[in-house]
C-alpha cells in the first residue's frame, strides 16, 4: 500500500480516504459496518466522517466498526464539527468555543475513542471570529482529545488569515483543508492548492466523482436514476446538473473506454493523482461502489492521458458547482 504525507505533520494516510457520509443513513448500520471493516482489511487507514452525517450516526458506525477490528492506534481517524445538531438550541451549531467543546465530547462517545486523529471545522462561518475558532481547538489538542486539526471548504485568504492568528497567538495551526474537487469544478486549482503546496497543507477532496455525477449513470436525454441524488428537487443539485456537465461527462467516456475503465475510476484516479492532492475522499453507498472505488488505486495515468482529460475539462475551470454561498444544513456534500 502506498502512503503520503497528511501536509507538514508527518503523519502517513493511504492516497483515498474512506469517507461515512452515508453510514447510517442511506446505508444502513451492518452494511455501513462492513464496508469500513473491507477497507481496514485492504489496508485503508484513513476514515472520515462528521457529527452532523445523520445526527451522530455515521460517528457511531465507525465507532462500532473500529471496536469490533481492534484496531484503534493503526488508524487515522477524522470527523467534523459546525452543521446544526440541535434544530431548538441557537447554539447547537457552529464554531464557536461552545459547541466546538461540547461536540467533541458528544464525538468521543460515539466514535468510542479517546481521541480524534484529525478534528475539522466543517464550514467557515463569517460571524464568529476565527480567535474564538482556533482557541477552542487548541484547547482540544493541548487536554489530548484530538491530535491535528483541519478545515473543509475554506478559502485561500482564510487558510492564510489562520495562520497569521495561530502564529500571533501561539495556537496550534490548521494542517489540511477538505475542499469540493472533481473534473466538473476544478477552481481550486487557480488557488487554493497553491496556497496548501506553499505553506504545507494537506489536502483532502471531497466529491472526487461530483456526488455521483461522475459515476457513469447519468446520460444526457435519458431518466436520471431513481436512488441518485440528483433525482430530487434540491435547488443546489439543479444547478449542479447542466448541459455542461452532460458536456464533460460525454468527453471524458471515450477517455475511460480507451483505459479499460469504468467514468468513476477515470475520475476518482484522475483526482487522486492530481498534484498537491493528498487523498480524495470516497463516499460509497454499496460494498460495490467501494469496490469499484478501489480500483481506481490500480490506474495510471500518463502525461498524454492528462492533456486528453484538460482538453474535455480544462484546468481551473467550472460546469457545475461546489462552491456555494450559503451552506444551510441540507446542503452538506
């Protein structure tokens, strides 16, 4: 298994991450179990997850997964905090000392762990200093409760205003950032990951295949699949699913047929050898989607492979996007 480095820290990860989005929710308990115990087994040591996944149960999947396998220390283990755990408490959400605190706590219980390797800020939120942000989490890494800590979705200028804050006060840094990354928005490249190369953040992508756009289900003129994400109403999958997309997906299938592989692995592969990317993270509803996931560790693609895939999806540029202005709570991933 090949391993990298997780930024400046010096801690090893495997190139994908597993991630546990759908632990508990749309993947039900046992299965969600299974899956994390397949990926321990291939040697898959690094696990992501969020308190705010289906409430809390995501964290207890994993939790339960690690304490049946025993092994705890072999293990990178990630969650998040921000997203509203409390819909009759004001407070019960984002990153203020308060809830940073209490949450990790409630994490702990369910991960049934001592400790987080990697505890992220799951949003950024513009009314709540980053002072009172970094503080709490430095508090967190000082009474050993979490090891390293991280970020996911924020900019460049707030990575940079971070640092100047940790560095003025002392505080532990931030040592990676989760950003949206795939062939269908590629802004962070413009960036974002110039930033992390230079000042040695990791980097872990979430939405490598586009929430499902880049799976290999989705044709233009055709019904969109029932169980797919994008079937529903949702305002943001809407604007992610344009003539655009079908546009690059279209490119990018002759692409793959020429490989032997399946659009997911082209893509997955293409995000996880793309420079500055530590490991994309993967989010697999089935024991099958993980293992068509895996393979994408076993693709190599050359220099022309990649002129090929910039001429369908050019660098820095965007068909459906990631980003959003306003990340309520339904809008996670």
């Amino acid at each position: 298994m090949e391993y990298r480095l997780l930024g400046r820290t010096g801690i090893k990860v495997t190139p994908l991450c597993l991630g546990a989005m759908m632990f508990g929710g749309r993947t039900e308990f046992e299965d969600g179990v299974a899956i994390i115990e397949r990926a321990m087994s291939d040697g898959i040591n690094f696990i992501d997850t969020a308190n705010v996944y289906s409430r809390g149960v995501s964290e207890q999947v994993v939790g339960e997964a690690v304490k049946r396998r025993g092994n705890r220390d072999k293990l990178v283990i990630a969650t998040k905090v921000h997203g509203v755990m409390d819909d009759d408490d004001p407070n019960g959400q984002g990153n203020t000392r308060r809830h940073i605190i209490q949450q990790c706590e409630e994490s702990l219980k369910r991960l049934q762990t001592d400790w987080i390797d990697l505890y992220q800020i799951h949003r950024p939120q513009s009314d709540v200093p980053i002072d009172e942000t970094l503080r709490a989490m430095d508090h967190l890494i000082r009474a050993g409760k979490v090891r390293y800590i991280g970020t996911s979705t924020y900019a460049a200028w707030q990575l940079m205003e971070s640092i100047h804050v940790s560095d003025k006060l002392n505080l532990n840094r931030f040592v990676c950032e989760q950003p949206p990354y795939n062939l269908l928005d590629r802004r962070i490249e413009r960036e974002l990951l110039p930033f992390c190369e230079t000042y040695g953040f990791g980097v872990i992508p979430w939405s490598p295949l586009a929430g499902g756009l880049l799976a290999g289900r989705y044709h233009r003129g055709q019904p969109l699949p029932e169980d797919g994400r994008f079937a529903s109403a949702s305002p943001v999958m809407q604007r992610r699913l344009t003539d655009r997309t079908y546009d690059i997906i279209e490119g990018l299938e002759p692409i793959a047929e020429g490989k032997e592989v399946s659009l997911s692995q082209l893509a997955l592969a293409w995000t996880m050898q793309a420079k500055g990317v530590t490991a994309p993270i993967i989010g697999p509803r089935t024991m099958e989607q993980y293992e068509d996931n895996m393979e994408a560790m076993r693709i190599h693609l050359s220099e022309e492979d990649l002129r090929a895939i910039d001429q369908v999806s050019p660098p820095g540029d965007n068909v459906s996007p990631y980003y959003e202005a306003d990340f309520g709570p339904s809008q996670f991933r």
